[in-house]
C-alpha cells in the first residue's frame, strides 16, 4: 500500500496554491502522528508505574477502602444483569 503522503506532496508540487491538498496532507501527517503516538502507548511496560502505585495506596491506608467499594460496585452489576 502506498503512503498517501507521496501522492499528496506530489500533487502539491504541481498545485502549490491548492489548499485543499495542502489540509490533506496536514490530515495525513495527524494522522500519522497519532499512529506513531498510539504505538508508543500500546508498547510501554506500565507494570512498574501499576505496581508502585498499589504500594503507595496501600501505604496510605486506601487500598482496602478501593478494594470493597470495588468489589460492592462488581456486585450491583451482576445483580443488575441477572435481573
């Protein structure tokens, strides 16, 4: 598959005052960017921020409370779809 950016620059290039192809191009560029943004995302290890983040609740004597306001809020849910 050919990159859309090619064909726009090219075009571009002959229609430099085109400003329609000039918003396609900026587009694909945010489009792009927000691939490139979404992979870097979708590839970071977020197990250490996770992990320190449950010490640091637990330190301050909040996990507990997370934990049975989750565990009350799971089970209105599956009240709720058995109903």
């Amino acid at each position: 598959m050919e990159d859309k950016r090619v064909a726009i620059k090219s075009a571009l290039a002959a229609a430099p005052s085109d400003v329609s192809l000039a918003n396609d191009l900026a587009q694909e560029e945010q489009k792009r960017q927000a691939w490139a943004t979404e992979n870097e995302r979708r590839q970071h290890n977020y197990i250490p921020f996770v992990m320190e983040l449950v010490k640091q609740l637990a330190a301050k004597g909040k996990l507990r409370d997370m934990i049975a306001k989750g565990g009350e809020k799971a089970k209105v849910k599956r009240e709720s779809k058995k109903n």
